[in-house]
C-alpha cells in the first residue's frame, strides 16, 4: 500500500531539469505528485548452541516524485532510505560484540589445530579493542560494534540506499535515450544467490550472509547511466544500448568484522589476527605482527571510476546481451609484503598486503522461452581479465577466470499439493574454471554450484512455503532453507524459517608454517576458500522468524 502527496519542489526541480539536460535545455518543469511507500521489520535469528544471533530492526521509506516537463518524458526523483538496528550485540553480547571472544582463530567452524601456534584468534572489532590492527586495516572491515548495530550511518551515508533522478528524451528519429544519475542499483543478470554478470555494485555479506535479497546487501554507488532504446528493426524485435558510468570511490564487498554475527569464510577475523612471528627460530621479532599489514586504498581520480557497456536484444523468443565492464576485483587479494627493500617476495614471514586489482570483464546472456516445455532456459557468462587467486607458497596469482550459470525456471500446476496455484521450479548451476591454476591454490581448477528453488501458493496467494537448497561440490557443503510466509491482509506479512548446514570439513596446508619450525600440517587460512561461504558456516544452524508491517 502507498500513500500519494501531492507537492510542489520547483527550485529542485529546476536544478535536476539542467543536472541532467547535458545539452538538452529543460524548459519548464512542474512537480506533480509523490507516492509513498515503506515497511517497518524485525527479523529474529536463533543458532544452535549460540542463542540470539540476529535481532535486527530495519525501518525503510521508498517515494518517487513525477514531473511534468517540457522537455522530457518520464522524469522522476525516486529515493529509498533505510535505518538498521541490530540488538544482537546488546542481547547477546557474550557471542557477538567488542567484548566477544574466540578461544582460537575459526572457532566457529573447525576444530583446534596446529595453527593456532602460528596465528592468535581474530580480535572482535579491532578498532574498538586494537587500535594497532584497525591502523593496518586502513579502512577496510576496521568497524566498531557501533557500525555493525547501525550499518546504515556512517561516512558513506549507506542510509541513502537510492537516490536518483531519471528522464527520458524522445529523439528525432523515434528513438528514446534514457538517462540516470545518482545512488543507484545497476542490476547485469538475474542470478540468485552467486553474481556472475552483476558485479557493478559491491555486496554487503555483513548483513546475512548470502542469504539475503542481493536488493537489500547491493551497496549502492553514485552512477550515471544511459540507455539508448532503439527499438524494433528488420532483424531484431527489439535492441537498446546501455552505458554505466561508476563514479563513485572504490568500495569492495563488506565480508564481515570479526565480532559480527556473520563473517562470509570468516575472513573478517582472519585480517584482524596476529601471526606469532617471534616463535620464528632465531628471528627478528620480540612479539606478535598483525597478519595484515598494510590495505591498498584507491583515492578518488577518474582513472579509478568503473565503467560498463551492454547491448540487448530480442529476438523471437531469446532474449540476449553483450556486456563489458572493467572494474576493480571486490574481493581481497592477499600479497605477502616485500619484507625489505630489495628482498625477494615472497616474504616467509606469511604478514599480506591487502590489494583490489583492476579487471575487465567480457560477458553476455541469452535467455529462451520454449513454448513446448513451457520453461524459461537461462545462460549468463563472464570472462574476466586481471583476477587475482589465493595461492598457499606463493600468496596469489593473476589468472583469467570463466563463470557461467545455466538456469531453468518452470511453472507447475500439482493437484496432489492441494492448490491450483502454480509452483515455481527454479535451479541454477553456476560454474567457476580457473585457466592459469596452480597446484598449490586452495580452489580447484573447476568447481559448481548448484541451487533449487521451489515455491507455492495457497489462500489467494498469501500463504507460501518455499525450500532453498545449495550445495558446493567443491566444499561437499550444502544448505537446506525451508519457510513459510503468511500475509493476513495487505500490510502485514510473517515468515518462519529454517536455515541447516552440512560439510565444510576440507583442509588446506599453510605454507609458511615451515618459517617457524613447524612441519606438521597447518589449516589456516587457505582452507576457508576450501570450504566457502556454505561450509565455514556449517555450525551456524539457525531458526529464522521476520515480521514486516508494509504502508
């Protein structure tokens, strides 16, 4: 349900009118009518031998302001704010929080081993308990609990989840050129759970994992787009050109602070560990060295925006696109420093520079409707240049990476489950093949995963069970996310679920050991990409309730 206000904004307006005119002079613009919409929510977690480990409360308003112009069609001001509060860190603040602490590194997810002799446990909120690792960590996953109970306030105002103006200008041969700008989403492909073409906003996993909507984890970036709509021609049903202009400061993925309730691979307590360099025999160091040691940060300067370009067409039932992006990687690539000036790298010491290389990306989709089965097939795939890969001897590797997804959406009539509502039958398999791999990285040249969404209706459509499976043939870890929504009237909507891990068991050796006289095996860190974002989490079983109050 929305709520329409009419209002007047005639100096905004003005302004948006000539921001966006780039040459094409806005006349007169009037402001018409503002719709409202929003939901307030609580979303309560409960984990196995944990307790509480969610208590978040999210308020969010979305409106959308029309104008009347002269010069254009369709303008509009959209914006979506958002206010996160978590409890998790005031309820249960012997598990998560400043004040939460790991016996060892990757308590959560293995046992204890070898490795805690070369590495201490993750400190919780390292700027809160730390100030020599949140120094090193330069900005990067270095928050205090008082950014992970309010995430959405802080220096990059994340509360401003979009916030942009839109217009289209109808051209003289009867073409449409759409333009964009501001905070915004720009969404490539239609993959759930793992991105193979849209990687033009970074994710927040802070959040919950990969388990949200990647609506709500995309961390919007200040864009600019254009959209050329062309429209039929003697071959094709219909084509646009679309550009992408990133503008905005770098940001990579949030995987998660070590003290956070989730920590995708549990890297977030891994960059804010301390490698026990003094047990080294006969080294330098008289005490514990921060396993980071340094975070490549990426001033603002043209040279580091982002910028994309996609062509789509359709054509009879297929519907296609050709994309190309180049973009810097979201992930961290570890480097192990140069020790000394001069000194060959890499160093032995096993302390990593945290670097975001630059990539450029090659890729397209198809998606087929086939009337005979009455299915929808789908193909995404990306070649990327300028990839950096995790090695264990030799810290990382730059290698061209393929992923690809096939999927299958199918509706289906079953009688015997009671309805005459349709199921949706929807899987995927995403595909990753590494062409330069070497022996010693922890991934494998080749890996899949494949996921299975099936989901009904019952009561008009408001009561829908659904069951998520996942599983990583690489890790052999898979998840299980069976749940029920329930929508009483059209405000009010509650859903219970699920969310059950198995697997997660590799390990991996760690190189470096050897420097401090150890020869046996050692677990840490590679074998978190082993086991990936489902298999380090296997001890994070969890009941899952959420109440929403839409208006």
């Amino acid at each position: 349900m929305s709520k329409k206000i009419t209002t007047t904004f005639t100096h905004l307006t003005v302004g948006i009118a000539a921001t966006i005119g780039t040459g094409m002079v806005a006349t007169s613009v009037v402001a018409a009518e503002t719709e409202w919409a929003g939901f307030i929510e609580n979303a309560t977690y409960y984990r196995e031998d944990v307790g509480l480990s969610k208590f978040r409360n999210t308020g969010q308003a979305e409106f959308e302001t029309k104008f009347e112009s002269d010069t254009f069609r369709s303008l509009k001001l959209n914006g979506t704010f958002r206010a996160t509060y978590d409890g998790v860190y005031d309820l249960n603040d012997d598990e998560f929080g400043k004040n939460s602490g790991h016996a060892y590194l990757g308590e959560n997810w293995h046992g204890r081993d070898t490795s805690t002799a070369v590495l201490t446990p993750g400190v919780p909120f390292p700027c809160d308990n730390d100030p020599t690792l949140c120094n090193n960590l330069n900005g990067y996953m270095d928050h205090k609990e008082s950014d992970a109970k309010t995430p959405d306030f802080n220096d990059q105002l994340d509360f401003i989840r979009e916030l942009y103006v839109s217009a289209d200008k109808q051209l003289s041969n009867g073409d449409v050129l759409n333009i964009r700008l501001g905070k915004q989403q720009v969404i490539w492909g239609k993959t759930d759970l793992f991105r193979v073409l849209d990687v033009i906003n970074p994710v927040d996993y802070s959040r919950h994992n990969i388990y949200d909507e990647l609506e709500d984890i995309r961390i919007p970036q200040w864009m600019l787009t254009a959209e050329w709509r062309m429209g039929p021609n003697s071959v094709l049903d219909d084509s646009n050109l679309s550009m992408v202009w990133n503008f905005d400061k770098f940001r990579p993925n949030n995987l998660g602070t070590c003290g956070q309730s989730y920590r995708i691979i549990d890297a977030g307590c891994f960059f804010s560990s301390s490698a026990n360099l003094q047990l080294i025999p006969g080294g330098p160091y008289s005490q514990p060295v921060p396993i980071i040691h340094d975070v490549e940060d990426h001033d603002w300067s043209l040279a580091n925006t982002q910028l994309g370009l996609k062509w789509e067409g359709v054509y009879g039932d297929a519907t296609f696109s050709v994309n190309a992006l180049t973009y810097r990687q979201q992930l961290p690539s570890l480097h192990f420093r140069p020790i000394a000036p001069g000194a060959p790298v890499p160093a032995a010491d096993g302390v990593f520079d945290i670097k975001f290389p630059r990539v450029n990306l090659l890729g397209g989709s198809i998606d087929y409707y086939s009337m005979g089965m009455d299915a929808v097939w789908r193909l995404e795939m990306a070649y990327t240049q300028g990839e950096e890969q995790p090695r264990d001897t030799d810290g990382h590797k730059e290698t061209d990476m393929l992923r690809y997804v096939i999927g299958f959406d199918k509706n289906i009539i079953l009688p015997e489950l009671g309805t005459r509502s349709a199921f949706l039958l929807s899987t995927q398999l995403f595909g990753e093949h590494i062409l330069d791999h070497e022996r010693d990285m922890p991934n494998e040249a080749d890996n899949w995963i494949g996921t299975l969404l099936f989901k009904g209706w019952y009561m008009n459509n408001r009561l829908s069970p659904q069951i998520i499976i996942a599983h990583d043939v690489g890790a052999d870890a898979t998840v299980y996310a069976p749940s029920v929504s329930w929508s009483p009237d059209n405000n009010w909507m509650f859903n219970v679920g699920v969310n059950i891990k198995s697997g997660g068991k590799k390990e991996f050796p760690w190189g470096v050991a050897s420097a401090f006289g150890d020869s046996s095996p050692q677990t840490e860190p590679l074998a978190r990409f082993t086991n990936g974002p489902i298999g380090v989490a296997h001890q994070e079983d969890e009941v899952q309730l959420s109440v929403r109050y839409s208006f």
